[in-house]
C-alpha cells in the first residue's frame, strides 16, 4: 500500500476502528520523519529491516534506536525520531512485528475496497 492511499484513508477518517486509525497515523508520522523517501509499507518494512539487520520486532527496533542514541544521532536524528514513533505502535497492538502491523492493516483496508 502506497503512503499516498493510506494518507487519503487517514485524512477521510476510512477506517472504522480508531486503534487501526491511529497505528496509520503514527506509520505516516514515521514516514514522514525517514530520511530517506519511501513510496509504501512494503519499502519502508525493506529498508528497516536492511538497517536492523532482521526482523522489525520491538525488541530490534529499540536496539536500533539505541544505536542512533549511542552514535550521537550523527545523521541519524531524523530516522531515530521516526523509530520512536514506530515503538509507540506496540502500545496498539498485540503484533510482535512491525511488518505483521503493517500486513493486517494493509489486510484491513484492502478488505474495504
């Protein structure tokens, strides 16, 4: 799913569950937050995993944050507040992994159509 998709989704308030609602939010502030341009969901589980080096679980994702803390946020201040946006997701869900999020949202809206 695009980013383009889910922040029309976002913006019409289309999702009737408001904790898919705001675990979409927060992955568009984390989006936005990123570094580098990404163009959907998929790409941005790519490129978290490449810079974690496996999985997109909590427990991976603070050990990255803590990397970025530990360098000093040297080219990294804009990715680390996108990561601490990201861990908040786990407050909304009971997914042990980012890409599942991500996956049963995507599931969700498509689901809509």
């Amino acid at each position: 799913m695009t980013f383009d998709i889910l922040f029309d989704i976002v913006e019409n308030k289309a999702l009737e569950n408001k904790t898919d609602l705001l675990i979409a939010e927060r992955i568009l502030e984390a989006e936005r937050d990123w570094i580098k341009p990404l163009y959907d969901l998929n790409e941005f589980i790519l490129e978290l995993e490449n810079e974690i080096g496996g999985e997109t679980s909590k427990d991976n994702l603070t050990k990255l944050l803590n990397r970025y803390q530990k360098n000093g946020f040297v080219n990294s201040a804009w990715n680390t507040e996108s990561v601490t946006i990201l861990l908040e997701i786990f407050e909304y869900t009971e997914d042990i992994c980012l890409k599942t999020v991500f996956e049963n949202l995507s599931r969700k809206i498509n689901a809509k159509k």
